[in-house]
C-alpha cells in the first residue's frame, strides 16, 4: 500500500544499514510515522510485545526476522533455541506467532550454523512474500461478497472491528483486503469503523489506512454497531483474526463476539478473513482451547491522544482506585459465522469444509 504515495510494507529490511529490520512503530499512529529500526532479537520480542508490530500476521513476520537477527548474532543451536523461547513468548492468542517460528526452526534446524543467517533472511523474505501474495488472494475471493451488494451503483457498508488491515499483515490485510480491491474497482463502499477499546486500533489504525487510501469511512463508538445493524445501515460484516480453530471457531479483538451476536439477530452476514497459517489444526473447541491475552489494566484506565495543543497525552478516565479487567480477545463460536474468506476461496466455518479445503496441510 502507499503512504502519501509512496509504497510501503508494514516491515522490510534495510540492507543498507547491516540488515537491520525496519517497522512502522505502530503505537505512533495516527499522530506520526515513525519509522523503527530493530537490530536484534530482543528488539523485536519488545516491539511485539509492546504492540509497535500488531496483527497475527505481522506478528509472525516480525518474529521471523526476530531469529534472522538472532542468527546473525550467534547461529549457535543454543541461539536458535533461545530465540524461538523467547520470541514464542511475547504474546499468546495469534497462531501465526507459533506458525512463522515453527517454519523458521523447521527451515534452520537442520543447516550447519555457518548457513544458518542467511538462510534465516531468506526464510522470513518468503514468508513476508507469501504473506502478501496470500492477502491478494483473500482480497480476490472476498470482492464477490461487497459487489453482489453494490448492484446498480448502490452504496456497500461494511462494518469491521479493531484492524486487519495492512499494517496488521505485511501488505493489503485480510478482513480489508477485499474492501480496497471494491474500492479500487470503482465500487462505492463505506467502512463503519469500530474504535475499538481499550487500544482503539479501529478509530488510530483501521482509520488512518482507509483514509490514507482513500476509502470512505466513519468511526463509531464499539457499542454503536449493533445500532447500527438494527437501522439497516450495515450490509455485511467483516473481521480478521487471531486463531481460528479446525472447527472453525474464532478468535478475534474484545468485542467481535457482541458483533457477531448483532449480526446472527439482525439477519447481516458475519464473515471473517485469514490466511491458512491463522488456523490451528490441533484444537476444536475455541472456549476451552484458545488462550485469551490479558494485557495491562493501564489499557482500560487510560486513553491515549492528541491534546489541543498539539502534544501526545495519556489520561486517566477511570477512579484512581477502581480495579480495571482487561482480557484482548474473545470467541466467536462457528456456528455465528456466516463463512471464511481464505487465500483458496470462501469455506464455512465447520471442520468438514476446513479439511475439505486444506487437504494438503490439516
Ligand atoms: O492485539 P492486536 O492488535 O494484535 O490484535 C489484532 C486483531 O485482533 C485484529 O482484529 C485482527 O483481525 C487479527 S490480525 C489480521
């Protein structure tokens, strides 16, 4: 995608300066574009973990080149070990996390460590690559789904929740994906932006790229949406997510389950976008079986913008001693899927059609 015209993707690596790993700081968005530089392993746990890198995917990526940096410090097997320890744990919902480093130690592993770095660079290159070519894919086989509704020239709404947009992946998203290929082939389609509390990726991140791209859109409060569906103003849904499990139950950001009972009440199509590396092939039940991040209080007791004044300021809008709650993700169990948009086509959300679909890899 392009920034003010120029063409960006959400990571990259600059040869230039030793092969350190370049990153949109993501906790800089809106207000400015802050360009990050990682040169170690530990750089990249810390931006995974304190969010300058978010969304599954790039989460993944990151953590690739997090053991191409590692490799380059030390291609010990010790190292290699300690990189996937650590890079594995800096945050638990996303499974692309544990997918992309699975990949890296299944590609590494097995070479002598004098091979190792540059095979680790070449490794984290593909996946980004394949990332990109996957949400082109997904962009594809979800434009069908805005466009069956846009019949005669007729405005589409979406409505989306938190940001699976492309700086939530390497390049175009997975839930957004299918809306930029609308808006790039002329259909007139509108985003319900959904702000997304505590960590507002929707009103700073969803926002900033459909306006960047010149798609339309508004923010609205989280609780607006099922308001919103009630009034006829939305005409599907789309999410991205974290996990997905073989039985097609899904994990996405706090508050996509509230959405997804809305819709199912409001007869709207809920559906939800991945690339196959979101799926968790081991597990069944999403309730029991996907950990649920429980992130900072600090997250729900304050907000984060910009003062009139022009500077960025945290403030606290909850009673200094009221105890905050603040679980990252919720459920959404299949049977409030409409269906799942994949880089192979659409599949309902169901074991049957999963397997049916991903023969090869399940
Ligand atoms: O906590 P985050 O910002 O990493 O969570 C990301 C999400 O939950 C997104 O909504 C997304 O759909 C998954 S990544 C495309």
């Amino acid at each position: 995608m392009k920034i003010d015209g120029t063409p960006f993707r959400s990571i990259w690596v600059d040869d230039t300066d030793r092969w350190s790993v370049r990153i949109i700081d993501q906790t800089k968005l809106p207000w400015s574009i802050d360009l990050a530089r990682l040169t170690t392993m530990e750089g990249v746990a810390h931006a995974i973990k304190a969010m300058l890198v978010r969304g599954a995917p790039l989460i993944g990526a990151s953590a690739a080149y997090g053991v191409a940096l590692a490799m380059r410090a030390d291609a010990s097997d010790a190292s290699l070990a300690n990189a996937i320890a650590v890079l594995g744990a800096t945050r638990p919902t996303a499974i692309n996390l544990r997918w992309a480093l699975a990949r890296m130690q299944q590609a590494l592993q097995p070479l002598s460590p004098a091979a190792r770095t540059a095979a680790a660079y070449g490794e984290a290159a593909a996946i980004c690559d394949e990332d990109v070519a996957t949400n082109q894919a997904i962009g594809k086989h979800g434009l069908p789904l805005i466009a069956a509704r846009a019949a005669g020239g007729r405005r589409v709404n979406v409505l989306t929740h938190c940001n699976a947009g492309w700086i939530a992946t390497v390049d175009w998203g997975t839930a957004l994906a299918p809306i930029y290929m609308a808006h790039d082939a002329g259909i007139d389609v509108h985003v319900w932006v959904e702000e997304t509390r505590p960590r507002n990726q929707g009103a700073s991140l969803t926002a900033w790229e459909l306006g960047k791209h010149g798609v339309n859109h508004t923010v609205i409060a989280d609780n607006a949406g099922g308001h919103m569906m009630q009034r006829g103003d939305v005409d599907l849904v789309i999410v991205g997510t974290d996990r997905v499990t073989r039985a097609g139950d899904v994990a996405n950001k706090i508050g996509t389950y509230l959405k997804a009972l809305a819709a199912r009440d409001n007869g709207v199509p809920f559906w939800v976008a991945l690339p196959s590396s979101t799926i968790d092939w081991t597990i069944s039940d999403g309730l029991a079986d996907i950990p649920i991040e429980e992130r900072a209080a600090s997250e729900v007791t304050t907000m984060t913008g910009r003062a009139l004044d022009g500077s960025i300021a945290t403030i606290r809008v909850v009673p200094k001693d009221s105890p905050a709650a603040n679980p990252a993700f919720d459920v959404t169990p299949a049977r409030l899927v409409s269906g799942l948009i994949t880089e192979r086509g659409l599949c309902d959300a169901n074991e049957f059609a999963l397997r049916e679909m991903f023969r090869d890899i399940a």
